[in-house]
C-alpha cells in the first residue's frame, strides 16, 4: 500500500488510490505467481501494456521481467523444449 508522499515511480499509469485499489484487490500479492509483497525486498511492480500504456496488475519483479521476455519474443520453443525434458524425465 502507499501513503501520500511515499517515493514510488508511479509514472503516469495509476493514480495512488488506483494503484492502493489494485493493491487491495490482489491482496498484497503478484498477479502471476501469488508471492505476497512481504516476502519481497521491493514493492510490486505496475505491469502495463507497452503498445497502450495501460496499467494491467501489480507483479513481483521476477514475474515482470520474465512477462517482457515472453511479451517479446515467441515462446512457442521454450514450450516446446521444457516439454520435450520433462518427458525425459518421466
């Protein structure tokens, strides 16, 4: 949650009451893999649509950063690879 005056790039994506709402509604927790913000070293992330600019959920920022890289390239053979491996396991 944040307070009036705390320092938070915001940017231009949500209000503070927004994102408090966003916050709120999710729990405390990222919007991917449920991590509650208490066991995070930094605040969620505003994860937003790069194309639109618009604010999607609050994710922490190991789900953020591996949100872009599946956002940017085709993960069709990640899929595929992590699909192949796991059959050799089995």
């Amino acid at each position: 949650m944040l307070e009036f005056g705390e320092v938070y790039e915001i940017d231009s994506l949500l209000t503070i009451e927004e994102y408090n709402e966003m916050y709120r509604k999710q729990e405390s927790k990222c919007g991917i893999c449920g991590i509650h913000e208490n066991q995070l070293t930094k605040k969620l992330n505003i994860d937003h649509d790069h194309k639109t600019g618009k604010a999607r959920e609050l994710l922490c920022q190991k789900c953020n950063v591996a949100l872009s890289y599946f956002e940017n390239f085709d993960i069709k053979p990640f899929i595929e690879y992590l699909k192949k491996h796991k059959e050799k396991l089995n």
